[in-house]
C-alpha cells in the first residue's frame, strides 16, 4: 500500500504562497466553496506526476499553470508542486525512507523535476513511479466526468486500466522502448550493409594499406631498437671523450701552472739578468780605468828606473863616507865601506819608487778582485741568458698549450 505523506504547492494556479497539504489518515477528504482550488489540488497532483497535457489541466498554455497575481500579491514566475512518498517499505528502489519528486514550470515553457531535491529526467521519473505502480493517468487521479468515461470505456480501454492496476506498464512501456530499440537497431543494419556493399570496392586496397601500415610499424619499431642502440652507443662515446678530454685538459692545465710558475721564475731571472748587466757594465768600466791607471803607473815607474842611474847622493853622507875613510888606515876597510855605501843606495828604493810599487801592488788587486767578479757576473748573466732562451720556449710551449685548451673546449662543446 503507498502511502502519500505531503503535497507542497508553490505558485502553482490558485496557490500564490507556499501550501502544504499532509496525509496523515488512510483517507483525506478536501471541502471548500467552488473556485476555492479543489480541483487544482488533483491537478497538482497529476502535474508533478509527470502530465504533459496543459488541455487536460484545464489551461490552454503554460503560464495558465502558475499564479497570475491578484490584489496584494504579484504574479509569479515559477510554479512548483512537491509530492512526497512514504518508502519505509522500499516500494521504489531508493535507499530512503521518503521520496520527494518536484517539478518546477516557469514562463517561457520550461520544466524541470528533482528527485529527493537532485536535478532528474522525465524518463527517470516515469520509470521510478512506474516501479511503484503510479502514473499521472489511469485509475489513480479520477478528474470530473471520468467516471462517466470510465463506465462507457470500450473493452480494450478497461483492459488497459487493469493492466495499469496490476503494474504491467512498466513492461508494457519497457516493451515498447525495446521494439524502438530493435527498429533502430534494424535501421542501423540497413544502413551498415549498404555502407559494407559501398565500400567493398575499397577493401582489397585497405588490406594492402594495412599491411603497408603494419610493416611500417615493424619498421618503425626497429628503427626505434635501432636508435636506442645507437644513442646509447653514443652516450658511451660521449662520456668516454668527456673522460678523456678531462683528463687530459686537467693534464694541461697542470702543466700550464708549472710553464707560468717557471715563466714567473724567468721573467725574475730576466730582471735580475738587465741589473746584472749594468753591473758588468759599470766592472768593466773600473776595470779599464785600473788599466789605465796601472799603464800610467808602469810608465811612472819606468821613468823612476831610469833617474834611478842618476841617482843624486845627499852631500851629508857623502862627507860622513870620508871622515869614515880618513879615519881607516888599512886599504881593506875603505874599499868595504865605499862598498857598503854604494850597496845602501843602489838597492834602497827611493821614496817615489816605493810609493808606485804600493800603488801597483793595489792596482794588481783590485784588478784581480775586478776580473773575478767580472767572471762571476758573466758566468751569472750566461745562465740568465739561458734561462731568458728557456722562457722564450716556456712562452712558445704556453701558447701551445692555450690552443691545445681551445681545442679541448671546442671538443668539449660538441660533445
């Protein structure tokens, strides 16, 4: 038995604002003066049930379905009627103990239904209803003068009732939605065999695209194993060079610190070579001036070796050699003295002599001590030398290695 537990209305007909009408005994009886609204209440009934007949609901359009206005209260734009079900007893197939469907009508024709307040088709309503054998037609709204059709109704319309009492509509109408189906599906093999016969013709050159096709895609398949196994060759190489060319830019690099290190080094030998030769310079200078010196000084002392043969003898050891000789009487003893005296100054220097000898000898050393720096600073400066001819190569080898890291890089990149 289904149990109706409400009707809300809303701007439906003669209901401007929202009405609601609850079932709570079996049977519910609605009284009222005529143009009260009795009517409109079934009505409402077979609206929300999913009626698409306005004629039947006693309207000509849609808008004869909402509320026109009247004093104090504007027309609406929308009608509503809400119907809720009792399903404690899982009458439709809904996991709720009550089933609200609404269905909204606006002015510009349009409707829409909410079941259990979620947007629905009409379809899904229809099939839900129809699971609890009600509809909006058939026995369960009798409006006036149905009962006279009722009783005058022909054979097959009584059958039909009968059969909307004991729930056979819903496979009637399941019916009906398959044999639309089967026309359609029937239609539809109509249409793939005259599409088949069309493209008959076709087939024998579609099977040789498809095998061009299939091949293809062998082909392209190995050309994909075929790159895979040359890029991965690739990354090989690739990572080989990278090693290699890491390794011997780090090679490079290393030697290149060691050529600036020894070109530091040379460039300090080089300054040190330019102060050298100055120095050898200024040696050289003092040298030739001790020649000269030491040529003026041999010319000196030849010219005092010559007056030396014309040595003046002072008159006072003169006389003091005869008062010695006059004192002596043996012959023996004169010659010794005479001897003695010629011998004091025939082998004593004279003061100038002794003074050049002095200078010579100083000359001598300095001269020697000169030679041996100047030899020192040559020795020096040729090793500079050497270590200037080494920088030249140290700086050709650099500039080598600069292109051989050019080259590196560039390898690099491409890599």
């Amino acid at each position: 038995m289904m149990h109706l537990r409400s009707l809300e209305l809303s701007g439906f007909k003669s209901f401007a604002k929202r009405t609601v009408l609850e079932f709570k005994t079996p049977i519910t009886a609605i009284v009222g003066p005529n143009g009260s609204g009795k009517s409109n209440v079934s009505e409402a009934l077979r609206f929300v049930l999913g009626e698409q007949s306005v004629k039947s609901m006693r309207g000509k359009r849609t808008e004869d379905l909402i509320w026109n206005g009247a004093e104090g209260a504007p027309r609406g734009n929308r009608g509503a009627v809400k119907i809720v079900f009792d399903n404690s007893r899982r009458l439709f197939t809904l996991d709720f103990d009550e089933v609200s469907v609404e269905r909204v009508v606006y002015r510009d024709a349009s409707s829409e239904y909410l079941l259990n307040g979620s947007p629905a088709r009409l379809r899904d309503i229809h099939e839900l209803l129809t699971q609890a054998h009600i509809s909006h037609g058939g026995y369960h709204v009798i409006s006036q003068g149905e009962a006279d059709r009722i009783l005058n109704a022909s054979i097959r319309e009584r059958r039909e009732m009968i059969e909307d009492a004991l729930g056979l509509k819903i496979y009637q109408w399941k019916r009906a939605e398959s044999e639309k189906k089967l026309l359609q599906t029937k239609e539809n093999m109509k249409q793939v065999e005259s599409l088949r016969r069309e493209i008959a013709p076709h087939l024998s050159f579609l099977k040789k695209q498809a095998e061009k096709i299939e091949k293809a895609k062998l082909i392209k398949e190995e050309l994909a194993g075929l790159y895979r196994e040359y890029f991965a060759r690739e990354a090989a190489f690739i990572a080989s060079e990278k090693h290699a060319v890491a390794e011997e830019g780090k090679a490079l690099r290393a030697e290149l610190a060691a050529l600036e290190k020894e070109l530091a080094t040379a460039e300090k030998a080089r300054t040190t070579s330019s102060a050298m030769a100055e120095k050898l310079g200024s040696l050289e200078r003092e040298l030739g001036r001790l020649e000269g010196e030491s040529a003026a000084l041999a010319r000196a002392h030849t010219n005092t070796a010559r007056a030396e043969t014309r040595r003046t003898i002072p008159l006072a050891e003169v006389e003091e050699l005869a008062r010695a000789v006059e004192g002596e009487t043996l012959l023996d003893r004169v010659k010794a003295l005479v001897r003695a005296f010629l011998e004091k100054y025939r082998h004593a220097p004279s003061p100038a002599a002794a003074a050049d000898e002095k200078r010579a000898a100083e000359l001598t050393a300095k001269k020697q001590a000169l030679q041996a720096e100047i030899a020192a600073a040559e020795k020096t400066q040729k090793e500079h030398r050497e270590a200037e001819a080494a920088a030249f190569h140290l700086i050709a080898r650099r500039g080598e290695l600069d292109n051989l890291l050019r080259d590196l890089t560039a390898r690099w990149s491409a890599v």
